[in-house]
C-alpha cells in the first residue's frame, strides 16, 4: 500500500519526494483547490503565506546552515528556491508563485507520487504523514485531538526565548521562590525606578497587526477570549501593579546582592536540557519584534540578551511533540505514523520543509527495513529534531532553527561571526559523516 501523506504545503512536499526518492508510492492529499485555509489564496503546493524569503544565506546563520544541511540531503524546497530567487541582499527570497508552481510540477509529474485533491477528516490506517500545518481543518483536528488527547493546542502564546550567556550575571540570580526545591529559575531583579522605566515603556510599545483568522481566533478585543494566553502589555494596561502581582511578583525572593526583597522580579525557566536557552515566565506578547528587543533589554540582566525566538501570539495548532514524538518525527505509540511541519513546533518555512525531509526520509527508510535516520546534534536539523522529542520539556514552546539549541564549542570563542562560523562548519562536517552510512 501506498504510504499517505496530508498536506501540500513545504514539509509534505518534502516528505512525499524523499518517498518518491526512495522509490516508494505515496499518495499526496491536498484539499486545494476545493478548500482553501483563511490563509491560504493560491491554488499551488508549498504557498508561501506570509514573507517571500527563506532567511538568511550565509553559513554562519542559522539560517543558512540549516539550508545548506536541507540540500545537502536533497531538498526539492532548495532546488525550486534556486531556480525561483529574487534579490534580496544576503536573504534567500522568491518570487511566490513560481516557487509553488516549480515544486508544484515536480510533485505532480513524478511517477511514484500520486495527488488526490479531497479533504481527510480523519486519520488514515496504515504509513501516513500528517503536514497539515498550523490551519488544520476541524474535521482533521479532531481527529488528532482524540489520538493526542490534551497534548494538542490550537494556538500559540509563546514567550521571548534568550541564551543563557547573554544574561549579565552580575545582575541576576538562581533560586527558587521561598528556597522551595531546586534553585531553578533565573531572577532579574528590579527596583521601583527600574520596575516603572520599564513599565511605561511597556504599556507605550507597538503591537503587532493581527491577520483576520487570529481575530477570529483570539477575539478582537486584546485577546478577551482567552485570560489564560493574555499578552504581558495588555496585563500592564490594567494597572501599574497589575504584574506585581501576576508574573513579576517578587514574594518569596531575595536579592543576594541587597539582602531585601526586590520591588519586582521577572523570572526564567530553562527552554532546554543543556540549560542553553530560557524563556522569560509569563511574558507572551503580540508586540513587534523590534519592540520587544527594545523594551525587554530593560529588564535587569537583559540589556544585552541574545534573542533566539520573540514572543508570538497567534493561532496556531501543533501538537506537545516531547511527549508524543521520537526524533524521526514519529509517534512513541504509533510507529507507522509521522508528524511534519509546524504541527511538530518547528517554527518558520525551512524549518517545517527539514522536518519534512525527516519524515521522509525515516518513513521510506522504515519501509525499506533500515534502521532510522538520527542526525547529529550538532546539525541544525539534528537539534531541532532533538529539541521537539526531549521529555524533560514541560512547557514545550515551538521553536524556529537558532545557533543557542545546538551544543557549546569545546573552546571559547569570543568573536561571535567566528564562533557561528566554526559551530556551522562543525554541524555540516558531522552531517558528511552521517551520509557516507545512508
């Protein structure tokens, strides 16, 4: 039987063609052009919705590692994205439509793949890949719903995430509110003129405009319908004291450095195992991305913070991939069937492509009696995919590609072009030796 993979859009485009590669039947369903998502207008495969650019070329980007990685194991994304590029200084950007229109040919004029334009409202029997993306239609949804039970989410409130060596550790502190447990949060302390600096600079920053279906999703009245995913500068707005007493509350702490309690504290939880990354507690906002550099580099300890990921609020359906998933990108209970894409908590358009080729590339591998594909941790792709299966993670963010998930240089390097220069070198090098055994 045909292995059967939903979804057209980057990552089960890339999953059908290292199936088709493979020499494996695949059946592709799609349920353009009958049904178009609120986000989705053109009738091709792989629609870019939002930006024509896929980042940043040069290696020493994460970025452009993780592309160079994606073509090195044959993405058919890649290729189109050659053959479609517009300029676009050092970004790699295309022209929309005749991107689509290339990956769209490839796919439907390749023998081993066959297209079948419905809609699938309920998981199939059998090998499948789900790539539905973050719009998965309800009938579909809910059917995730009932295999995933309460691990899948239908909209993404997510909080900044910095590296660890970026914070000024002069400033900030390990512990525990009320020493209870472990010393497991990092605390940024702030006094009443530091507290209210950063505060009117909250209440004052700019938001960001919200697509039709967000509102729909949301509310459009600063997200009412949901308190719980309420953004930090819409709680600000209540009042002055308003994050006192929510996540910036300071009971429980001292500050080492004064022996007192401090007037607010804005908390830190570690975003993975390696205690790499952190998230900033209770801090989702729908604020711009320069904004929020601007106005969370106020905060005590993070004036110079390196952000790896800005907070996001938007509708979003994805899955808690570390209690469900494997590295290969499928499922602990379910073996035979594979999640790709957004759905997964990879974040971004070449991120969703790679975990495409993963799923791929392990299904056919599966199909044929090989062993699995697990890639390096050093390798972009090998530490994404490391990053959505890790169980440690309780409150699983999703995460687009960024040099802070992948491991630490023996040495260290304090020119930060050389360092992700030599960190991307590392990662491909380590890829080269896992191709030779595929």
């Amino acid at each position: 039987m045909a292995v059967k993979v939903i979804g057209a859009g980057l990552a089960g485009c890339e999953a059908v063609w290292q199936l088709a590669c493979a020499g494996i039947d695949v059946e592709l369903y799609e349920m353009k052009p009958a049904k178009f998502t609120p986000a989705h207008k053109y009738k091709g495969f792989a629609e870019l919705v939002c930006s024509n650019s896929l980042k940043a070329e040069r290696i020493e980007s994460a970025a452009g590692m993780l592309k160079e990685e994606m073509r090195r194991l044959g993405s058919v994304t890649m290729e189109c994205a050659a053959l479609s590029k517009v300029s676009a200084g050092g970004a790699l950007a295309v022209d929309r439509e005749k991107f689509s229109d290339l990956v769209t040919e490839k796919i439907k004029s390749n023998a081993w793949i066959k297209v079948i334009e419905e809609e699938v409202t309920e998981i199939p029997d059998g090998d499948v890949i789900i790539a539905t993306g973050p719009l998965t239609s309800d009938g579909l949804a809910d059917s995730i719903k009932k295999l995933c039970g309460d691990y899948l989410y239908f909209h993404d409130a997510a909080a900044p995430i910095v590296t660890f060596d970026s914070l000024d550790k002069e400033k900030v502190f390990f512990a525990s509110r009320y020493g209870k447990g472990e010393a497991d949060y990092i605390n940024c302390p702030m006094d009443k003129e530091e507290y209210l600096r950063f505060y009117s600079a909250l209440i004052n920053a700019e938001s960001a405009p919200l697509h039709d279906f967000d509102k729909e999703h949301f509310g459009k009245d600063n997200f009412k319908v949901y308190e719980g995913c309420m953004p930090i500068e819409v709680l600000a707005k209540r009042g002055e004291d308003t994050m006192r007493f929510g996540p910036l509350k300071p009971v429980g702490l001292t500050d080492p450095r004064t022996g007192k309690r401090p007037y607010a504290v804005v908390q830190l939880r570690a975003e993975n195992s390696q205690g790499t990354l952190y998230n900033i507690v209770g801090f989702q906002t729908n604020l711009k991305f320069g904004e929020q550099k601007r106005v969370f580099s106020l905060i005590t300890g993070l004036e110079n913070a390196e952000f790896m990921r800005y907070g996001v609020m938007h509708r979003n359906t994805f899955i808690n991939s570390p209690k469900l998933l494997n590295e290969q990108f499928n499922m602990r209970i379910r073996e035979n069937l594979f999640f790709a894409g957004q759905m997964t908590g990879v974040e971004g358009y070449i991120e969703s492509a790679a975990s495409g080729i993963l799923a791929g590339l392990n299904m056919a591998r599966r199909l044929q009696g090989k062993s699995y594909i697990t890639l390096p941790e050093t390798t972009m792709m090998g530490a994404l995919s490391k990053y959505i299966s890790d169980p440690t993670v309780e409150k699983f963010q999703p995460m687009g590609c960024n040099m802070g998930i992948l491991p630490e240089l023996p040495e260290r390097i304090r020119d930060k072009k050389l360092k992700y220069k030599m960190i991307a070198e590392r990662g491909l090098e380590d890829l080269d030796k896992t191709l030779v055994d595929i």
